[in-house]
C-alpha cells in the first residue's frame, strides 16, 4: 500500500500571501490530521477530519483552515502567511479510532 | 493541560550500548500512547504502540516500551544499539476521546560507531 502523501514537498511564499497544502490519506483510511513542527514548539496539532468533518481542532489562528473531501483527500490553506508560519506541515491518517497515525513525509514551508 | 514531558533532549551513545528513553504524560484517563521516530531526513515512522493489554509493547528494529501505569510512564528501551538507530525519537500520548497527538519535545539519539 502506498503511504501518506504529500504535495508540494517544498513551498516558499512571502509574508501576506496565503498557500494550500494537499495529503492524500493511505487507501481506505477515512481520518487525517495535521500537524505543524518546528524547532522551537515540535510537533503541534492542527486539525483532525474524518467523513469531511472536522472533529477537533488545535489553538492555531482562524488565518490556518482546512477541509476533507469524499475521496478522504485533505487540504489545509494558511492565509496572510507570517514569517512565523515557516514549518514542517505533517499530515497523518488512520482507519479508525484504535488504529495508530501514519505519517506522510510533510511538506516544508518557508515564509520570507 | 494534557502535556507529555520527555527526559532527554539529547542521548549519546556507543555502538552495542542499552537505551532507556524516559517519557511522562500527565493525563490518567484511558490512554493510547506511541513513540515515534524520525530518522535523519526521512518522515516520522511508528516504532511501537500501547492501546491496552500487556504492558510491555515491542516494536519493530528490536525496540521496546512499557506501560507503568501508577507512575505515567512509557520509557522505550533497546538491549543495544545500532549506529543507524540515530534518530530523533518523540513519544505521543492520543486520547480515547479524541484524535489529537500530543507529542513530548523529542530526543535526539546520536550512535557513534
């Protein structure tokens, strides 16, 4: 089975632009969750979708925002971008409640 | 807070010499509680898994970890490791309730050969 994927795998914006960032769920798996990781805070949760509802949500600004489509696919978009947006964004998904996270390889953004 | 304390930020270690990582999480409700780990340019992979039964869990590449319930515990351990066991290890603790990860701040193993 292939694993979660992500794209772009790099990305460099300016401050005030917003960027968009896909995950593609492993087959069969209808939950993702995001993360943002950096030096400074680690790993930090995001969001968590499942049948296109977003069921939690992190203490991010309303400036970070994402949905799920049918297909279990994932966006999460960042608007008017910070120099402090710069990160590791993870995606992850699992099949159901009692199965582990999977991690997709993240997409790296660098704000300038 | 939910929170999930790691001991070490940075471990060095000798070839065939033991690994204890400490790891703490604050919350005493039912658990699910993982370690994860990043090797150097590779994304974040699953070593081991808790969810409930015996406490002590094995992983893949030899590691293991167990539960201790009364003291908040999961430390991960391996008898020896390996020089390509360099890595950054993070242990995650998941609530029954909802899906978020909370992630200790990670330590970062160095193996010299």
């Amino acid at each position: 089975k292939a694993g979660v994927t992500q794209t772009p795998r790099y990305l460099i914006k300016t401050r005030g632009q917003q960027v968009t960032l896909s995950c593609s769920p492993i087959s069969g798996h209808r939950s993702v969750s995001w993360y943002q990781q950096t030096p400074g805070q680690g790993l930090q949760f995001l969001f968590e979708y499942f049948s296109e509802t977003q069921r939690n949500k992190g203490n991010f600004p309303g400036r970070f925002s994402g949905r799920q489509f049918s297909n279990s696919r994932s966006e999460m978009n960042v608007s008017t971008l910070e120099l402090g947006d710069s990160a590791l964004y993870l995606c992850a998904s699992r099949t159901e409640s009692v199965s582990p996270w999977l991690f997709g390889p993240g997409t790296r953004l660098t704000v300038l | 807070a939910q929170s999930v304390s790691q001991h070490n930020h940075h471990v060095i270690l000798s070839e065939a010499a033991s690994l204890e990582l400490g790891c703490n999480y604050s919350y005493g409700g039912t658990v699910n509680l993982f370690w994860y780990v990043q090797y150097p340019g590779q994304h974040l992979q699953l070593l081991l898994k808790y969810f409930s039964g015996d406490p002590l869990v094995k992983g893949i590449k030899g590691f293991e970890a167990e539960f201790i319930k009364s003291k908040f515990s999961f430390n991960l351990r391996k008898p020896s490791v390996q020089w390509s066991d360099t890595a950054e290890y993070f242990c995650a603790y998941g609530s029954s309730n909802t899906g978020k990860l909370i992630f200790g701040q990670g330590t970062t193993l160095q193996v010299k050969p």
